[in-house]
C-alpha cells in the first residue's frame, strides 16, 4: 500500500530571509526615495542629487547588512547559550528534566500517564530536541542565520534604493519629484502585495499599509528640504542685502570724489577770443605749473601783449589826425 503523500505547503521555512529581504527592500525604497525628494525640494542641481541618492545607496546597503548580522548574531549567541544550558541539565539531572517534559504536555491537554509515556519515547529518542521544541521553542527550522539574513537585507536594499537612484541620472530636475515619488509608491505597493502573497497573508492590506507609511516617510522628508531650500534662499538675499548696504557709502563717497577732482583740463579746439590760438594742455597733467620771479612774470606779459597786438587789424586813421 502506497504512503499518501503530504499536500500541505507551510512557508515557516521562509520566514527568516523574507523578513530580511522585504525589509531590505522597504527601506531602500522608502529611505533613498526620501532623501533623493528632500535633496530635490531645497532646490539643488541634478548633479548633487545625484551623489546624495548613491551615498544614501552605499551607506544605506552597508548599514542594513552589518545590522542584520549584529542583531541576528546575538540571538543566534543566546540559542547556542541556551542549548548548552539544557544540555547541561540533562547530564546534571535527567529524571527532573522528565518531569518537566511530562508536565508541559499535561498542560497541553494529555493525561499524566499519557504524558509520562511520551515523555519518555522523546527522551529516549532525541532528550536535547524534545526540550529546545517543547521548553525553549527553538528548532532548526526558525533558528537564527546571520550571514544569510545579512546578505538578503543588503541585496534587497541595494535593488530598491537602485530605481531612485537611476531616475536622478535620466530625469530632468524639473520632472523629478513626481517621478521618484510616484515610482517609489508604485513599488512599495507592490513589495507589499507579493511579500503578502509569499508569506500567505492578505496582500491588498499589506500593500496598503507600506504604501502609506513610504508615502508618509517621503512627505515629512520633502517638507524638510523645502524649508531648508526657502531658509537657505532667506539668508543668502540677507547676506547680500547687507553687503550691498556696506558698499554703498564707499561707493558714494568715490564717486563724489571722482565728480569733484576730474582727471585733468580739457584741451579746446576752438579759437580763443581776439584771435589768439587755443590754449593746450598743461603738460604738467593739469598741475598748477611752478611760480616765476618778477622779471620773468614782467617779460612773458610783454611779449604776451606784444604778440596780441600784432594779431589785431590796424586801426582806421581819423581824416582829422
């Protein structure tokens, strides 16, 4: 007679690296989306947001996979305590270890001779297992791995925070925002619909609630970059307002100088009056030129009249003279 097969497909086996990857991916998306939206909103260059979304990556994936290891290491440290602990009480006493074992199945609900007799089967069997399962809760199946939660979270991460990033290199900054928060949400709604799917829970109620919280996350952290944006904008006109208003007498009083002492005499090309040529410039620059003796003063004005003189008509002479 042929043994009936066993049709039940039960997803306990999956719990430990799902949970590490569906939370990878959560924070991936919810964390560089929200950084990539915040960069955005304080309105900085495309290239700044840029390094902003693959610093986040970097650090992001580096910090989610030495998390999980530290965390998932210290309780596969408290199983391994604990097992040697039980394993310890077995040798020291092992008919008080049969009482306890038997008194844990009457509570579940047999009789005591019953839980005597099967108490013993498993102690004779396999004393170690029959304590972890049924006192301590801990079996193969759900025991901790650090390393493969490790990995799985770092991956998940790596491939969510990948989508933000990648629309900072190919959408322009105008576009941006509405790009990775509609793209961010549409993944998040559907990481929490196929985690639901997976672990066998109901995926609508799943994909709603993850999708409100990343939409929540992305919101507040916007409204932080753009006041941080308005606020930076703020000081950077109130730092020029004020360096303007130093200026300002300095460049009144230089230019009330500049009107007051020209650079030098102009030089006119038109004739001077009674005929005498035009007056050239001072080669001296326009310095008051150095002062003379008597005798020099009294032979230039002879000769300046002299010379006046001589550039005038002669005079009509009177019939009577």
């Amino acid at each position: 007679m042929a043994k009936p097969r066993h049709l039940e497909r039960h997803r306990t086996g999956s719990i430990g690296w799902l949970r590490a990857a569906v939370l990878g991916a959560n924070d991936g998306i919810v964390s560089t989306a929200s950084l990539v939206l915040g960069v955005a909103a304080s309105n900085a260059t495309s290239h700044s947001i840029l390094i902003a979304g693959g610093a986040g990556l970097v650090s992001g994936a580096m910090s989610m996979a030495a998390g999980e290891y530290v965390s998932v290491h210290s309780q596969a440290d408290t199983e391994k305590a604990q097992r040697e602990l039980e394993r310890a009480e077995l040798k020291a006493d092992p008919v008080a270890e049969h009482r306890e074992l038997a008194a844990i199945d009457v509570a579940r609900g047999l009789t005591p001779a019953l839980a005597t007799a099967v108490a013993e089967q498993l102690m004779a069997t396999d004393a170690e297992a029959a304590h972890l399962r049924d006192e301590l809760g801990l079996t193969e199946t759900n025991a901790a791995r650090p390393l493969q939660a490790a990995l799985s979270s770092a991956a998940s991460f790596s491939v969510g925070a990948a989508v933000p990033v990648v629309l900072c290199a190919v959408v322009p900054t105008g576009a941006l925002i509405p790009s990775v928060a509609g793209t961010a949400l549409l993944l998040l709604a559907s990481l929490g619909f196929w985690s639901a799917k997976v672990g066998g829970a109901r995926p609508w109620l799943a994909s709603l609630r993850v999708t409100f919280w990343g939409a929540l996350a992305m919101a507040l952290t916007a409204g932080v970059g753009r006041r941080h944006g308005v606020a930076a904008g703020h000081s950077k006109r109130r730092t020029v307002e004020q360096a303007s208003s130093r200026r300002g007498p300095f460049v009144a009083r230089r230019q009330a100088r500049s009107s007051t002492n020209p650079p030098g005499p102009l030089t006119s090309s038109a004739p001077s009056l009674r005929g005498a040529p035009a007056r050239r410039s001072s080669p001296t620059g326009g310095r008051p030129a150095p002062r003379r003796g008597p005798a020099a003063r009294a032979s230039s004005g002879g000769s300046s009249r002299s010379t006046a003189r001589s550039s005038l008509p002669p005079r009509a002479t009177s019939p009577g003279r």
